[in-house]
C-alpha cells in the first residue's frame, strides 16, 4: 500500500504508512453548525428506541385484552418480547459492530436505521403471537447495530473538548423519545379515538414515520475520518477535515489555531476479529473490567425493571392501563434531566468522579425507594417520584457507560468494543432480567418487586466501585491519547494531541 496523500493535514511517512494530523485538527474545531448536523443526524435515533420500548411497556395491557388483534398475555409482551427485543440488539451490536469497524461508520449506520425501520412497520402489521415476537427481536436487531455504528462515529467526530457531554445528552436523549411514547400511548389507548386493534399500530407506524425523517437528514453526516485515514482513505479523510474547517472558519469569521501535532500509522483494509480481542482483553484488562461492570449494572436496572413499570403501577397501585403513560412522562424527564444537566461535570470535575457518584446515588437510592414500598409507604404518586430521582442520577450513569467503552480502546475496535459490552453487559441484565422480572411483577406479591429492585441496586453500587478504582481519565483528551492506535507507527511523528 503507498501512503494516501502529500497535503499539509497528511503526509507520506513510508511505504505503508501515513502521518496525519487529521484527529489534531477535529480536537482543536470549535462547537459549529458542523457539529450540530452530526448531533442530530446521528444522534435522534435514540429518541427512536426510547419511543420503541416506552410504547411497548405502556400498551403491553392493551395488546393484551381481547379484541387488541393479538392473543397474547401481558407478560408476555414485557417478559419474552422484552427478552427478545434485547437478544436481538446484542446480536446486532455484535454483528454490525464488526462491520462497522471493516466498512466504516457511515455505511452501517445508514443500513441499521433501515433494518429498524423495517423490522418496527412490520411489528404494526402482527397478526400473531410468533410474528409479533419475530420483529420484535428484528427492531432489536437494528438498534443494536446503531448503538455500535453511532457511538464510535459520535466520539470521533466531537472535538475531545465536548465529547462527554455530548455523548451523554446524545445517550439520554433515549427518554425524550420515552416522554413521547408515554404520552402518545395515552391517546393510542383511548378507545374513544381509535378501536383497540388499532391504536397501539398506529403507536408504531408514527415511530416509522419519525424515523424515516431521521433517515434523510442522516444522509449528510460524514464518515469519520478517523476511520477513513486508517483504512487507506487519507486523501479522503483530508479533504473532509478542510471542507469542514472552511465551513466552521466562514461561520466564525476567524481563522482556526495550528493543529497541536501529527500521528503516524500504517494504513490497513481490516483488522481480524483476533487481533480485536487479544487487544481488549489482554492488553486492557481492567478497562475491560470497567466496561462489563458499567454494562451490567445499569443493563439490569433499565432492562429489568423501567420494561415492567407499568405493570408495577396497574397491579400494586390499581392505576388504570389508559394512565400508565402520564406517569411514565415523568420518570421519563427525569431521565433526560440527569445527562442534560450533570454531563458537562464529566468534562469539567471528571469521568472518575461523575461516573462513580453517578451510579452510586443511584444505587443508594433505589435501595431507599425498595425500602419504602417494602413498608407500604408509597402511591403512584410518591412511588413516581423516587423513581425519577433515582433515575436522574442513573441515567447519567448508563449513558457514561457507552461513553467510557468507546473512548478508552484503540480506535480500530471501537465499534466492536461498544458492541461487545453492550452485548454481554445487556444480555446480562436484559434478557434474563425482564424475564425474571415480569414474574415477579405479574405475582402481586411485594416482596417479589423488592428484591428484583434491590438487585438492581446492588449492582449498580458495585459497578459504581469499581468505577472509583478503575475508571479512566479520559477527560479533555484526544482519543489517541487515551487509547494509542493499533496502526501507530512508532519512530515517526509523534502524536503531541
């Protein structure tokens, strides 16, 4: 291979290699519309997976009455089509995470959004039990892909300046799609408005709808150049980086400063799935151990317990099915508080300290919160709002897991290694969790719930140790700093960014 390019951004170094100062030169980029064109193409999607889920845990009760078209139960719905909806994300994660890291971020976040908005029309037109569970693990399918696919390219298109912030309001923005889902499943389910085996369609068809818009804006991201430069495309990387510096320097009206240094690295086609995990888990351990951690903890506390919570409200608290959705609107706002408000903190106080706290007082919390329905001292009301505090620290938390796990591994396995702990973390607390969970729920017994909250808390107190031991500095830093490149040519021009 000869190197890609002779401009001043990348340069020739040797046969094979190329330095650059490519990743420099985004780390320096001031906030733009450039980056805003990013957020919102790449990031809505999970206002998308969080109107998916919501919806499906606020109409479970309706599907499941007779006339809903659907012989089903309700457990059903948030226990086996929970489980796999999740098995079907963490094959998808794994899946296209790999090939995103061989055919770059662009095409398969492209290509997951289709699968997802295929799988959820087709989810609208079930006529049966087995089709409905077929695309619900399909719809998984896809928003596992997309977890791998946008996390990687958000992280190497956000200057190391905002990276966390960003990474974690674009994380929780899940829940504004979560509020949506709440309060749209309340007209969805009126009976007055629309007949019982058609509202909760509609429900999805609307999330088609959203996401096919998504999907047009999408088609303006960039692919990373981080990426392209590495996989033998640094003329390409180059002239997406001026085109973008042009852009920002117009908008500003200001020249932009030098970058702070160049990197050397031998360009490559693609890395073996080997070479991957001989990387992660023999050359990190104890970050792998942080990202397991992280993944385990917060996987079982979402997956397990906000899949059932409209069931919590209907058996314990006789709140009608049609009024599920209002609640849920609230712990939903709660949620997107918690990243929206404490995210710029872990660019500023730090990962290790945020993300240890993070998930701590959440822990702490949510023990409070089992205690008090354990004495029988809570109303839906009351009950609503410990969980909206619980989840307002959580939330920050879980989405600093997806953060943490892509930006502290080389970048040539960022997107397997967001899918790897996304699929393990998840299937750990996801699939198992909403099974047991459902159970447990579906009893009427209170000290069934109490000990699957308690559960949750303990393992997030735990992930939240040893995030205060391990967790990584990554703060304000580039992420070949962070995390040195497998391509990295030693001897060449040093990475000073």
């Amino acid at each position: 291979m000869t190197a890609e390019t002779s401009s001043p951004g990348s340069t020739p170094a040797a046969t094979g290699t190329v330095t650059t100062a490519v990743p420099a030169r985004l780390d320096r980029l001031p906030w733009s519309r450039w980056h805003w064109m990013i957020v919102i193409g790449l990031g809505t999607v999970w206002i998308l997976d969080g109107l998916e889920v919501t919806i499906v845990g606020n109409v479970a009760g309706r599907i499941a009455e007779e006339g809903s078209g659907l012989d089903i139960s309700s457990a059903q719905i948030t226990g086996m089509a929970a489980a796999l909806y999740v098995a079907g994300a963490c094959s998808g994660a794994l899946f296209f995470g790999w090939l995103t890291d061989r055919y770059g971020r662009k095409k398969l976040f492209m290509v997951t959004l289709v699968v997802y908005l295929a799988a959820t029309a087709l989810t609208a037109l079930s006529f049966e039990t087995w089709w409905f569970f077929l695309f619900r693990f399909l719809t998984g399918f896809g928003i596992g892909g997309e977890y791998a696919a946008i996390n990687s390219a958000i992280d190497e298109l956000i200057p190391s300046k905002y990276r966390g912030r960003v990474d974690l309001i674009i994380n929780g923005s899940y829940w504004l799609g979560a509020i949506g889902g709440a309060l749209l499943s309340i007209v969805m389910l009126d009976t007055d408005i629309f007949p019982k085996d058609l509202g909760w369609r509609l429900s999805f068809g609307l999330g088609v709808v959203l996401g096919l818009v998504i999907l047009l804006v999408r088609r303006h991201v960039p692919e990373s150049p981080r990426w392209q430069f590495i996989h033998g495309q640094g003329e390409k990387a180059d002239a997406l980086v001026s085109s973008a510096e042009r852009e920002i320097e117009k908008e500003k009206g200001e020249k932009l400063p030098p970058p702070a240094g160049e990197i050397t690295i031998h360009q490559r086609k693609s890395i073996g799935f080997g070479l991957i995990a001989k990387t992660v888990f023999r050359g990190y351990p104890r970050r792998a151990v942080l990202g397991l951690s992280l993944f385990v903890g917060q996987a079982f506390l979402y997956n397990a317990i906000t899949f059932g919570f409209g069931t919590i409200l209907i058996t314990f608290f006789d709140v009608p099915t049609g009024s599920t959705g209002y609640y849920f609107a609230v712990i939903a706002a709660g949620n997107f508080c918690g990243p929206l408000l404490l995210g710029p903190l872990f660019d500023t106080v730090g990962r290790r300290i945020m993300i240890s706290s993070t998930y701590l007082l959440s822990g702490i919390l949510l023990f409070g919160t089992a205690y008090l329905f354990d004495r029988g001292s809570l109303t839906a009301t009351t009950m609503t709002v410990c969980w909206c505090v619980v989840l307002f620290f959580a939330s920050a938390g879980a989405s600093s897991a997806y953060l943490t796990v892509s930006e502290i591994f080389p970048m040539e396995t960022r997107a397997m290694a967001i899918a790897f702990f996304y699929a393990i973390g998840t299937a750990a607390g996801g699939i198992s969790g909403p099974l047991l969970f459902a159970n447990l729920t579906e009893s009427g017994v209170v000290g069934d719930t109490v000990l699957a909250f308690q559960i949750g808390a303990g393992l997030m107190c735990a992930a939240g140790l040893v995030a205060a031991f391990l967790a990584v500095k990554a703060e304000r830093r580039s992420l070949e700093d962070i995390a040195e490149p497998l391509s990295v040519v030693h001897g060449g021009s040093a990475d000073s960014a």
